[in-house]
C-alpha cells in the first residue's frame, strides 16, 4: 500500500502564516530563523512605512527565506468591497508585493477572515492560488480547496499546548499530516506573550520527521501529489510535475517500509 510522505522523506509538515505586517514581524523572523522554522507573512504594502508598520525597503531582506504573501493592499473588508474594489485590493497588492520581492507572490490571507464565492472568484483571478481563513480545524488535515485554507489554530488559543502534544506525537498511519499556526505578530508586543512564540517554536523546531515549509512549498507540493496519473491497475506512476514526489510502499517487498522518489517528469512502475 502506497502512502505519501512530504519531501525528503518526512512524515509531517509545519507552518507557520503571520498576517499585516506590523514591526513585531522583525523579532518573529529572528525567532523563526533561530529555529529553522519557515512561515508566511501576508502583508498590507498600503501600510509600509506608517504607524506600527514595516517600512518597504526592508520587505526583501527581513523576510528572506520566508514566503511573502497578500492580505490587501489596504486591509479592507471582504464582506463590504465590491468586486472592482477587491480586484485592485488584491491585483495591486499582488504587483506591490512581487516588486519588493523580486518573486512570485501567489498566496493570500483573507483580511478579517471575511471571504464569499465571488471574493474567491476574484482572488482566483488575480493569479492567487490560496486563501488563508481564521476558522480553526484543531486537525492536521489538508485543505480540500486551498481558498478556504482552514489553519489548525490561531497562536493564541488555549488549546496550542494540547495540539503541539498530539503533533509530536501522532500515529504513523496519518497521511500528510500538517500542523498550520497563524496569528499577528502584533498580538505578542500588545499582551507582552512573546513566550507563547517562544515556548511552541522551541518544542517543534528541530524535529527530522518534520518538513519545516512556508504555504505555498505546502500548497505546491500536495498539487503535485494531486496531479500524479496513476494507471487502472495502480502499478504506473506517471509524475507531470516539476518536483520529486516521495511515497511509502509499505508491502513491496517483504521489508514493508520501502521510500520511493518518483522523480519530477518520470514513469514509475511498482
Ligand atoms: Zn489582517
């Protein structure tokens, strides 16, 4: 029986998703660099350089290493934005975002967790592939539609202790499993919690069975898993894609723990 693994080999996966941009994002990174860890920051590019926000020049360097995402240009409603309104809120944000960068920017958080059928249509159209919501799953599940990404939970819930236990230590029998955090860096200066952050990253940093990703390697990967052509008779694996896709042959040949690499582009035959 086939079981897919993520990259590498590892058994599950963790990340991490920080929306607005505000200043606590620089001792956020630093956090998350000292630990290895990955996340995604979605960012408001109407916002640099006012108030408690980053300034623009630094989007480049500080989040390096990490995925830069949308999350509006300026932080409007969902709920009250006509389409017009939502396009430039996200085609713009999008153009701002990839200027700074240097990059792709493909991903999105819903602004106020606020999203409906025709605000999808339109983040779609803008060339976003997925959408952050605020609703929690307390699960490790992958999103079936990533335009209503469900995390696991917000940093701040009582029950973050609870989940990162049953993350360190779920059965070899989950698929897939993925573990997604978010929050506001924000939230830590204003409650003065930074051990939250601290506490959470130190128990799940450094984990070989775990692939510390930003959404979109998380996004990627699991749509390359999904466009895999597999034959009737489940034997021939073709994968389309431009990455290597790693699986779990669990009774091919005696040992019951194979690791296959199905190699981006080639045919495998079990
Ligand atoms: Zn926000």
């Amino acid at each position: 029986m086939l079981k897919y693994l993520y990259p590498d080999g590892k058994f599950k996966a963790l990340t991490f998703s920080y929306d607005d941009a505000e200043v606590g994002d620089r001792r956020l990174v630093t956090l998350f660099n000292e630990h290895h860890l990955k996340g995604t920051f979605h960012l408001n590019d109407g916002k640099f350089d006012t108030g408690n926000y980053i300034s623009a020049t630094e989007v480049r360097d500080l989040y390096k290493g990490h995925e830069v995402a949308c999350h509006g240009v300026m932080h409007k409603h969902p709920a009250i934005m006509s389409t017009t309104e939502a396009m430039i809120e996200y085609s713009e944000n999008r153009r701002r975002l990839e200027e700074l960068t240097g990059g792709l920017v493909r991903g999105l958080s819903y602004a106020y967790g606020e999203y409906s059928d025709e605000i999808i249509g339109v983040a779609h159209s803008c060339g976003l592939v997925y959408s952050r919501t605020v609703m929690s799953t307390y699960g490790f599940r992958i999103p079936a539609d990533f335009m209503q990404w469900h995390p696991t939970l917000w940093h701040g819930d009582e029950r973050l202790n609870e989940l990162i236990d049953q993350f360190l230590n779920l059965p070899d029998y989950v698929e897939l499993p993925l573990f997604y955090i978010w929050g506001h860096s924000f939230e830590f200066d204003r409650n003065n919690n930074w051990e939250i952050i601290e506490k959470a990253t130190d128990r799940l940093a450094g984990d070989d069975d775990t692939w510390y990703a930003t959404n979109i390697e998380i996004y990627d990967y699991i749509t390359a898993v999904r466009s895999l052509i597999y034959s009737v008779d489940g034997k021939t694996i073709h994968n389309p894609s431009a990455q290597t896709i790693w699986v779990r042959n669990t009774n091919a040949s005696g040992d019951g723990n194979v690791i296959i690499r199905i190699e981006a582009g080639a045919t495998y035959t079990l």
